[in-house]
C-alpha cells in the first residue's frame, strides 16, 4: 500500500476486459484498485469500503441491478462514480449514467468514454478518451487518476453527449462491419460513417447533448476506432452478418457483449416515439431480426428519396 497523499482507493466493477484494463491503467498510476465481478471472490461490501472512486465497467444489462446492490452499502458523500459502459437501458431508454444518477443524486457521477478498444490499450498502445461530468472538479479529479503517458484523458462538460457517442457508434460500427464484409469499397464506408455521424447528432439532440461534443474523441474518434478495428465486437456482428452467419450463431462465439445490438432496438423504439429518422439504425435493426439480407439493406439506403444534405 502506497502512503502518496495524492494515491486514491477506487472500486471497479467488472472485471471483463474493460475493467481489467481500466484497473491496470490506474494500478500503474499508484493507485489502489480493488476489482468486482460476480464471480470474484471479494465481496462488493469490501471492494467498496472507504473507495473514494467507484467505477462501473459492467454490461448493460447488469447496470441497474449492480446499482441498487451499490446503494445498500456505506459510502462517503464525497464518494465519485464513474461509468465506462456503452449502452441504453431497454426498459427506460436511460444511459448509464442517468441510471447511476438517479440512485445516487447527492453524488458526482463521471462518464468515461472514447476510441478505446481495450486490446490496444493492454498491449500499451497509445490512445485518449474523455471524461465527462456536471461537476468539473470531479472530472478533473478523474482526469488526474487516469493521465499517463499512454492514456491521454480530456475534460468535457456534456456527460449525457459523451455517453451517447459511446453507446451509438456500436450500431454504426454494425454497418460498417456489413460494409466491409460485402466489400463494398471505401467510399461507401467514408459515406456511411460520414451519414452515421449525422444519424448520431440527431439522436443526440432528443437527449440534450451538445452537437460540438459528437465532432471529439467521445463522438467521431470513437466512430472511427470501432468502424474501422476488427477488435470491435460490434463491427465483427456486422461482417460475419454479411459472410453469412446468423445472428445466434454469431452471438454464441463472441468474447464479451456487442452493446449495439441490445442499442439498435432501444433506438427503434425512441424513433418511434418520438418520430425521428434513423435509416441506418433502421436497417441495421431489419438485418439484425433477419427482415432484409445484407444486399436489401444497402439497396434500401441508397434508393432512399434523394434530398439535400443539410436542411437549411
């Protein structure tokens, strides 16, 4: 144990990839880590006890769950969460954080997010990413745990914006995988992530978040990683969808979860509400339920009604 005034006790829940990676991040920063999994053999009541820092790197699905669990423990007022998972919730269409939030109102809650494949980053790969928060001095807090020569972390003020380039660009990354996968050349992927970004904004828009924060690292440096990186789970989803496999099939052999297929239908259901249109989330959700092959889905977006490209 370090005596450094400056060395911090953080809890991280999850220890898949992500989190283990995250873990080794600040472990190497002289901090003192403590990781939680269900099948781990520390408690939740010791990992969290006198953390300053609770960071959350579990999928989706788990959040809620692993949230009400958090909350019948002790914690200190000045405790800060942080969540590093991409997703929506099905049943609320909330995003982590907000998730985190509402059980937790009188704590600062940091998003982390950014063009981070976890593989790259355990084999020491330099990369950046993005913390985010209402609070400033608790990102900044999150900022100085993470920074190392390796790991180049920014400040952002729009945490729900963060999260959302974090948690949408896995359904682009589904496209870009088909794209890839029917060797369609790299203009029409140039096309596609370009028109995905835009989808992405408008999406963005129905929550709140800043249009300026999907132009960053948390926005379209994370679209670009994950349509461009076979290390992306989600783009995977997309080319073996387009060598033919079925989804089941290929859900089976995946290491981890692919956030952006639980995400597709979460969207559709927002799209319906509130009338928005997402023609590339659209047809990755008709490809995903097996409606349209690969070939009908790319016909369908570009025989769409030809308009400009901007409203003015």
């Amino acid at each position: 144990m370090t005596n450094d005034k400056n060395s911090k006790s953080i809890a991280i829940l999850g220890a898949g990839a992500w989190g283990a990676t995250l873990a080794n991040l600040v472990r190497a920063n002289d901090h003192q880590v403590r990781l939680w999994s269900r099948q781990g053999t520390l408690s939740l009541e010791m990992v969290l006890k006198d953390a300053e820092i609770v960071l959350s790197a579990i999928s989706m699905k788990g959040v809620r769950d692993v949230a009400l669990l958090v909350k019948s423990f002790p914690l200190s007022p000045e405790t800060i969460f942080v969540t590093a998972t991409k997703g929506l919730d099905p049943q609320t269409t909330c995003t982590p954080s907000q998730i985190w939030q509402t059980e937790f109102p009188d704590h600062s809650v940091v998003v982390l997010s950014g063009p981070n494949l976890s593989e790259e980053i355990a084999q020491e790969l330099p990369a950046a990413t993005v913390v985010a928060s209402k609070n400033t001095a608790a990102a900044e807090t999150v900022q100085q745990v993470f920074s190392s020569s390796r790991f180049r972390v920014y400040t952002n003020p729009d945490p729900v914006g963060v999260e959302l380039g974090g948690t949408l660009k896995n359904v682009m990354a589904i496209a870009s995988g088909v794209c890839d996968g029917l060797h369609l050349g790299t203009n029409a992927k140039a096309a596609l992530v370009t028109r995905g970004l835009t989808e992405i904004i408008r999406i963005g828009g129905l929550f709140g978040a800043k249009t300026e924060t999907f132009y960053g690292l948390s926005g379209l440096g994370d679209l670009l990683a994950t349509c461009n990186s076979p290390l992306s789970r989600n783009y995977q989803v997309g080319y073996q969808l387009a060598s033919g496999k079925t989804l089941t099939e290929i859900l089976a052999t995946l290491p981890g979860t692919a956030e952006g297929v639980n995400t597709c239908r979460v969207l559709m259901q927002i799209s319906q509400q509130q009338k928005i249109t997402i023609p590339i989330t659209e047809q990755v959700y008709r490809l995903l339920e097996t409606e349209v092959t690969p070939q009908q889905a790319l016909d369908e977006l570009m025989l769409r009604d030809i308009k400009p490209e901007y409203h003015q």
